[in-house]
C-alpha cells in the first residue's frame, strides 16, 4: 500500500515517539488485515487524527465507540466510505478534503477492525527521564530584553510543524517560531503573564519565556503520550508556583514545579461512570482551568463525568473533591464574574455548571447537540442581563443561558434563547467586554464555503440576524481570540499542511478584515491566546 507524500501527516521523529507511546502492532486478535508495517502506519494516523475523539483504546467520546468487533459488521468498504465522507455529527470529510488519500483510507478502514494496541504506563521515573532545564530560573532575565508589549503578545499553535509561533499583537511581526509538543492542543500564560505553557497532543509540555530577546522554551517534560490540557496555580501566595497537565493517555493527572516542570505527583483518573458506576480505564483530562476563589485547579474527567477539584495548597497531603456531572466532559470556561465553571458535556447534549466559591454542583443544562464552546462567551443581555453562549458541532443553532444566580436568579441556568446559525459543525466561539458582537465559526461544516466562514451577532438584538463573510477560499476559518485592546479579533485559515495558511485580523467595530499576516513558516495555524486575554479569564 502506497501512502500519498502530498497528505502525509507525520514526519519521521514524530512516528518514532508515537511507537515508543502506544506500542507495536503485535498485540491483534482474529484476521490479521495488516502487515507489521501498515499497522505501523495505520496507528500513526489513528494517534494524529483519531484517538482524540475515539479514545485511545478506541472505546469512544465525542466520537462513536471504534472497538472491533463492532467495526467488523460494517465491513471495510463501509468504514472506506464513512472515512472518506465524513459524517452529520461532526467527523471530518478526510478523503473528500484532502487529508488522508485513498490508501490512507483503507488502511484506516482495516485498522478499527483489529485490537488496539495497549499503550504503555508512564511512572513518575518515566517521566524525570524526559525533564529538561534549558535555562535556569536564575539565569532568565529579570525583565522584559525587548520592547514589545508582553501582555499583548499572542501565541499561535502551528499544528503539524509542532511549533508555536509568538506575535507582536501591535505590529503583527512574527517575534519567534517555536519548536514544541507536535499537535499542540492549547496555550496557557502563567499567572505572571511572563510565560507561555504549551501541551501537545503527544504529551509534551514546555515553558515558554516571554522576557527573552527572542522567546524560546526554558524547560519541557513529556508526563503523556497524548495530552490536551495545562495550567498553572494562579491563587494568591501560589501565583506560578506550580503546574499541571492533564493526560488523555495515560489517564493521570500530572502535577509539576512551575519554574521548572519538575514532575512532583501523579494522580490516575480511572475509575467509575456516574452514569451506571461502570468501571472505565482510560477517563481522560479534558480541561483544566485555576480556581479564583481557592488554590485549586477545576478539572474535567471526560469518560466517568466528574469535576475535579484539585487542592494544591499541600501535595503530600493531596485533596480531591469529586463532582459527580455527566459524560462526556470536554472544554469550558468560567463566567463574567469567574465563580461559576460551566463544561460542555457534549455527547449528552448537556453544559455542566460548578460553583468554585462552594465546591459544589450548580446545575446541568439541556443546550443542544453536541455543545463545543471552547471557553465560552459571556455578554451582558439587554432583557435577561449576564448570559454565556455555546457554538455545537452536531446542530446549526448557538444556544444562550443565564449565567448570573445572585442579580438574576429567574433566568440563571435556564435556556432564554437559540439563534439559528449557517450549519452544524461549530467549533468556537468568543467576545470581549469592550465589543458588541459575539463571533461564532462553522470549522467541521460539510460545505467548503460554510467552514471559511465566520459570523457575528450583535449584543443588543442577538435575535436580530447574523453577519456573515467568507475570509478565504480555502482551509478552515477557526478559532478566534481578541488583542489586548478587545478592538481586534484573529481568525485562523487553517489548511493542510503542504499548503499557505494564514492569521486574519479583524476589525472588531466594522466587522471586516483589517489586514492578514501570511507567512510560509504559519504552517497548519489553529488556536490563538493573548496574554492579557489569557491571564484575566477574559471571554
């Protein structure tokens, strides 16, 4: 089988670290429809593209359950055509867009109907092997060694180069290009605002300096082999004394020094559903976010639908409050005032809402099929006063709550309104206290023209219309994040790898583009985060 160069999705070093992190293809049951070598690949493209949905032990999510034997009864030209196609709720057209050929497909299609492989653990020795100290905190500047603003710097994730690149949020200069995890999933500031935390969807973690002449990484570490989530301790007296990551495999928490990465504890997160108390072995972190009110990290179990929260205030003596919600928890944010967490938990169509202030469930709204709101957008409603919105990427409606218990009881927690969108397939959504809009994307529409689209309604009459533009005539438009200022939004045109991507800026009060940073170095662009924006919860 002959795989497509132009398509590759995976450089040579990234497919060595993928067989060291889950593991060879010798542990199969029944026909073997693969070579040692296909499989090889195969697993490759699953970890890239796959396993994020569907598992890692491929016992589903977001996505459907891709275990074996039910994989079998569809049959290989069945599974060829649901991968290459896509489908309603959400999945990826991969062959119709260009990013897995026909032999990619195939192979794809024979690889769900054999065993997964069984990755292997990482013990906290496992981990201090992969520690690095590039720079010593001793030996990093003690101020700024530029004279760009720090709290208007973006970070911008360059998925499959597995880099980052650092943007002068005033001039749109490219300060630096940054070599990180491969894929990687987000960006958090330190409670400082002077470092970037970067994870990548193949477990590597890395502080990034902001003060250097030229930003770079001061220390890494690899807790996972596939991870989404970081952030540090934000609570007064603990501000960036510690960090922590998330892993979807294996199913821990890792909790490191913050000046250093030092790995220091390892908690697991299996355990049981609070659906039928099912056992489950691989509960992933799906978010983390630092409480306002405690020194604790809020944490999302995907699998068995707890919120953790996570008091690190004592690691030897470590304590866990656990909030029973529903599955599957995926991302979320806080609301304008930064006490209450609300998480979609999108296969059961719900947002999870947790009060920081008392540790304890707040509510669990019906929203709309598949809800994905990134962190969310909180506004001020002229008729129902503070509210959060949610885009979803299993149907064309933005659904909007009441998010305020304590001014505007009659409407916390309730649905007040669902504005209809362009499509399903929504990814992000996102505004600023200064703006009068709130801007919603359409990245996993079945339409080419519909995902590099964006759209905007306005505050003060939500029901009165969206506005729409196409920002490109191809990749996807996805992801939006606002400049220090709040007067500009940036929009990603993510494409494929081998062809031009590029940053969109937009002029938040017209609603059009302002200008447009290409670069060849912008390689596969999706998530953006400000500082200022990040440090402050601000969206």
């Amino acid at each position: 089988m002959k795989s497509n160069p132009s398509t590759a999705i995976r450089t040579a070093a990234l497919s060595a670290a993928v067989a060291a992190a889950l593991g060879t293809g010798a542990v199969q049951a029944g026909e073997k429809l693969l070579s040692d070598e296909e499989f090889a690949k195969a697993q490759q493209v699953y970890f890239d593209r796959c396993a994020g949905c569907h598992g890692t032990l491929r016992k589903g999510a977001t996505g459907p359950s891709l275990e074996p034997e039910r994989m079998k009864k569809f049959g290989t030209e069945a599974l060829k055509a649901i991968i290459y196609n896509g489908t309603p709720g959400g999945m990826p057209s991969w062959g119709k867009d260009g990013i897995l050929s026909q032999d990619e497909t195939e192979l794809m299609a024979k690889y769900i109907q054999m065993e997964p492989p069984q990755p292997p653990e990482r013990s906290l020795k496992d981990i201090r092997e992969s520690w690095k100290v590039l720079v010593p905190p001793e030996q990093r500047p003690k101020k700024p060694q530029h004279n760009y603003d720090v709290d208007n710097m973006f970070g911008v994730v360059l998925r499959d180069a597995g880099k980052v690149a650092i943007i002068d949020g005033d001039s749109k200069k490219i300060i630096s290009i940054v070599p990180t995890g491969y894929a990687v999933h987000i960006l958090r500031s330190s409670a400082s605002g002077r470092y970037f935390l970067a994870i990548g969807r193949d477990g590597k973690a890395t502080l990034i300096d902001l003060y250097m002449k030229k930003p770079d990484v001061v220390a890494e570490v690899k807790p996972c082999s596939d991870a989404r989530s970081i952030d540090v301790s934000k609570y007064k007296g603990f501000e960036d004394k510690l960090a922590i990551v998330g892993c979807y495999w294996p199913p821990h928490i890792a909790i490191l020094d913050g000046q250093t990465l030092e790995p220091k504890k390892l908690v697991s997160t299996r355990g049981y559903t609070v659906t039928d108390g099912t056992y489950h072995p691989e509960p992933r972190v799906a978010s983390i976010v630092a409480n306002h009110f405690k020194p604790e990290w809020v944490v999302s179990v995907k699998e068995t639908g707890q919120v953790w929260l996570v008091d690190y205030s004592d690691l030897s003596n470590l304590k866990i409050t656990m909030i029973d919600s529903a599955p599957f928890l995926h991302d979320g944010g806080f609301d304008a005032s930064g006490r209450y967490f609300m998480v979609a938990a999108n296969m059961a169509n719900k947002t999870v809402v947790v009060d920081t202030k008392t540790g304890k469930l707040e509510a669990i709204i019906n929203v709309g099929t598949k809800p994905h709101p990134g962190r969310g957008a909180n506004w001020i409603d002229p008729k129902y006063g503070p509210v959060t919105g949610s885009t979803h990427i299993g149907e064309d409606i933005y659904t909007v709550w009441g998010s305020d218990p304590e001014k505007h009881p009659e409407h916390a927690w309730k649905v007040l309104y669902k504005i209809k969108t362009k499509g399903a397939g929504s990814l992000f959504t996102k505004t600023h206290p200064k703006s009068d809009k709130v801007w919603f994307d359409h990245a996993l529409n079945k339409d080419a023209k519909i995902q590099q689209t964006v759209c905007y309604f306005l505050k003060k009459d939500p029901m009165g219309g969206i506005h729409c533009q196409r920002l490109a005539d191809h990749g996807r438009a996805v992801h939006f994040e606002y400049n220090k200022a709040g007067d500009e939004v940036w929009v990603s045109i993510w494409d494929k790898k081998d062809a031009p991507s590029e940053l969109v800026i937009i002029d938040d009060k017209t609603g059009k583009v302002k200008q447009r940073i290409q670069d060849k170095r912008l390689i596969t662009p999706t998530g953006k985060w400000n500082v200022h924006n990040t440090v402050g919860d601000i969206y």
